[in-house]
C-alpha cells in the first residue's frame, strides 16, 4: 500500500502537465504495468479533478 500511495501522489503532481504525466508513467512503466485496480481508481478520479475541477 505504501508504495501505492507514492506512485499515487507522484502521477498527480505531475497531472497538470501532460508531458511531465506521460514522463512519469514512463520513468516508471515497471509498476504501471502492474497497477492494482484500486490505485488506478484513485488516479483516475484525482487527476480528473485536477484538470477539470467542479
């Protein structure tokens, strides 16, 4: 879970920019090629709200 939570915070860091989100998954495709469903749940709904807030 801790390594969840830092992968986690680290793609929404970089969700403003799409050059710096597509860098990051890059730099660490070993973990996003293997994601839990959970955190990408997570991702999906922050970085979301990131870019379109309500």
């Amino acid at each position: 879970m801790d390594s969840d939570l830092k992968y986690v915070l680290g793609i929404m860091k970089c969700s403003e920019s799409r050059k710096r989100y597509e860098r990051y998954i890059w730099e660490n495709r070993e973990y996003f090629s293997r994601i839990p469903k959970s955190a990408l749940d997570v991702i999906d709904v922050c970085t979301v709200t990131v870019q379109h807030p309500l």
